[in-house]
C-alpha cells in the first residue's frame, strides 16, 4: 500500500474506532439525565456529571500533551478508551460515589483521547488533505449519534417509564460496543521507516519500541521526562500565539453548544411527555437527527468539497443554521424543559410543542455544529501540524471548560436564558474565527490548502 494509502486507511479506522466508541458514549450522555430520573433513592444529578467529566477534562489538558509523548497516541487511546467503556458500565448497577468517581476518571481519559486523536490526524494529513481528512473523521465520528440513538428508539418506543431491565440491557449493550472500538486503535499503522510521513513533519505518528537500526543512525532518544516537559512547554507556548487566540471563542461556543445539544436538548424532548407525545422514544429520534445533520455536514464539507472559498463561508452558515435553531426552540420548548422531572412540564412556549418542529431543530443543531467542527479541525490541523498534540489539547481544554460551565448552569437557569447565551457567544466567535482565517490567508498566500 502507497503512503497516502496507508495514511488514508488510518484515518477510516481512527474515525470506526471513534465511531463506535461514541455511539456508546454519546448515547449515554443524551440519556443520562432522563435515566436517573426513573431512578430511586439516586440523588446524583446528570449535569452536575457532565460538568464533572468537562471541568477535569479541562484541567487534564494541561498533561495530555505529556502523557501522549511518554505512551504514544495509540496506546493513549485505547487505555482512554476503556475509562469511557467503565462510566456506561457504571449505569448497570449506579451508585453515587462511583457515577462521580466515573466522571471524574473519564474526564481525564478524554483530555489524552482527543489530544491523541488530533496528534494522529494531523501526522497522516498534508496541507493538500487536511481538510478532506478532517471531513471523514467527522462523519464517521458522527454515525454515533445515528446507531446509538436508533437503537434508544426501538428500545424505548412505548415507554413512558424507564424500567430497571430496560436500562441494564441498553447499558450492557453500550458498553460492549464501546469496547470493540477501543480494540479497533490497534489497527492504525505505523508508516515504514523508509516512507516519509504524510505530513512531512517531524512526528512519530504512533508511539513504539526504539530499534537497534533506530539507535544507531538516528539521534539519542530523548527521556521520557524530557519529552513530557516538551509537550506541556509547546502547549503553553501554542495557547497565547495570535491565532489560537483569535480561535478561543469559537472553540467556546463549539464548548456551550456541545453541551445543549449533547445533554440539555435530549431532556427538553423528554418534557413534553404530559402534552400527550412519546416522549422517551422522541429522545432517540432526536438523537438520530442530531446524528443525520452532523454527518451531513462533514461529508458534504470534507468528504465532497474540494472549492476555494475557504472556511469563513462553511462557519458562517453553521452561525445562520443555529440560530434559526434557537428561535424555533424559543417558540416551541417550554421554559423549564431542561429541569422538568421526569412525568414532564405543564409550562408552555409561545406555541403548542410540536413534535416535528422539535426534530427538526436537532437536524439543524447538528448540522450547524458539524460546520464550525469541521472549519476548527482543519484550521488548527494546518495552523500547528508540527505540533499537532499540543495544539489539539488547547483546543480541547478550551471547548471542555465551557462544557463544563455550561453542565453547571443547566441544573438552574432556564431555556431562554440558555438560548441567549447561544446567540451571543456563537455571533462573536463567528466574528473571531473570520479574523483568524483571513489572518491564515495574509500569512500564507503562497501556500495551496484546502478547506473544508
């Protein structure tokens, strides 16, 4: 197989492997809420959880970079991959203290799993593919929220009660598929020592064994200590450049609206139980749609666009989508949706909820969403494709802090309230990231990139 082959084949199994990892992952967290509900005598909150596995996520950042240069992206992934495997587990039989003791071990399994992940897509990406690639991993990525949100469907359909027997059935079964996809990081492979990365970089793509031939022509390994403080030094140094600094906010709002959508939307679907509707068989509908749009978005962004027009066009239409989103949930959720118990709310918005303008605004969540991940993805993978590890923990640090602040204030403050921070974020984030870009595009002229 040539190198952009190999290259190319790594990316597929990265985006499988997150794929099924996700479908577990991402299902659990838009359910969560809605299961501890059914439960008795569980006084632990899915929110605070959430905000838990984002605030640790944050802070874990800091190392991440370290930890994938000492283990190596493959290895990182995987071992990460089975603390996530461990938090859906936990709801088999949950207890409080290990539901928290879960979120916190999973937060900072994520921080080392996406800084892997992008150290790994930069490292098998050119200037030329980055975009392309950053499209597939997306849509694969996003099949997630499509099997696994299905499958809540057909499971729950009729429901208005979540069973005990019900919620271990649908735990069991997520924890065995977030476990092959762990198994499935194995599979990614090493270029030859002969062949040049595709990146053309400097980086080891995965983490392996010195060589005899390895010590003897190439320079003393560096230690492990050394190569830690490197990593953590690069990433302190990546954060205060121009450019990332111009990307926090709309790596922030991605933060904000990745918690709405994730965690807050699906409960708000789950309220509308009293006015007649199907509502827990609505969550996994929503959950499907969510999945369509992001998917969508990263192949018709990544997978089929090879234009010139750059990233600010893709950013400002995810902007447009959103908030025609957010108004039609301001007209259709009621108010108190996101803390409504579990028989529902009696409270409504300026219509009478509808079940197709709600599944509606989760395709268009997803879609918009998938447009700004997509453009941060390529954006940050050509910006710092040298020091792709570092440059993908900032971002992760800054993205989970606002999730984890976001979780915090679901518990509280009511939809409209959420919407409009939103809104505000999600305008000056558009405005930064388009600085950012044209910033790229003075720099660099002379230089052919794709976007998404």
């Amino acid at each position: 197989m040539t190198p952009e082959g190999k290259a190319l084949s790594n990316i597929v199994i990265l985006g499988f492997g997150f794929m099924l990892m996700f479908t577990a992952f991402q299902t659990c967290g838009n359910i969560e809420q809605t299961v501890i509900k059914s439960l008795n005598n569980f006084t632990a909150s899915g929110y605070t959880s959430m905000s838990i596995i984002y605030g640790v996520f944050s802070a874990s950042n800091l190392v991440a970079p370290s930890v994938v240069a000492v283990v190596g992206p493959q290895l990182s992934m995987f071992f990460s991959g089975l603390l996530y495997s461990a938090y859906i587990a936990m709801f088999i039989q949950p207890r409080v203290w290990s539901f928290y003791t879960a979120s916190v071990l999973v937060g900072f399994g994520a921080a080392v799993l996406w800084t892997a992940q992008g150290n790994v897509l930069a490292i098998n990406s050119t200037d030329t593919t980055i975009g392309r690639n950053s499209g597939i991993f997306w849509a694969l990525l996003q099949f997630s929220l499509f099997f696994g949100n299905l499958y809540i469907y057909l499971a729950w359909q009729g429901h208005d009660h979540i069973s005990e027997k019900d919620r271990q059935t649908v735990f069991i079964s997520l924890t065995v598929i977030s476990l092959i996809g762990c198994f499935l990081f194995f599979l990614i492979r090493k270029p030859d020592p002969s062949e040049p990365t595709p990146s053309e970089t400097s980086e080891a793509p995965l983490h392996t064994e010195s060589t005899d031939s390895a010590s003897v022509s190439g320079p003393p390994r560096r230690s492990l200590c050394t190569q830690a403080l490197d990593a953590f030094v690069k990433a302190c140094k990546l954060s205060v450049t121009k450019e990332m600094m111009l990307l926090c906010l709309p790596i922030m709002y991605t933060g904000l609206e990745l918690t709405f959508y994730s965690g807050v939307y699906g409960t708000c679907i789950g309220a509308m139980t009293r006015f007649g509707h199907n509502a827990k068989g609505l969550i996994g509908i929503s959950g499907i749609l969510i999945g369509v749009g992001e998917i969508l978005g990263g192949g018709v962004f990544g997978i089929l666009n090879n234009n010139r027009l750059g990233r600010n066009p893709v950013v400002l239409l995810g902007l447009l989508i959103h908030y025609l989103a957010f108004y039609l949930i301001f007209l259709n959720i009621a108010p108190d949706a996101p803390q409504a118990p579990e028989e529902g709310t009696d409270l409504q918005a300026y219509m009478t909820p509808n079940v197709g303008v709600a599944l509606f605004c989760s395709f268009l969540l997803g879609l918009g969403d998938s447009c700004f991940n997509t453009q941060l993805l390529s954006i940050i993978g050509f910006l710092y494709k040298e020091d792709s590890a570092p440059a993908f923990a900032v971002f992760k640090f800054i993205q989970s802090i606002m999730a984890a602040i976001a979780f915090s204030y679901s518990n509280v403050l009511q939809l409209p309230w959420q919407l409009l921070l939103l809104v505000v974020t999600g305008f000056m984030g558009t405005l930064s990231f388009f600085l950012a870009e044209w910033l790229v595009v003075a720099k660099r002229r002379d230089s052919d990139y794709d976007s998404i």
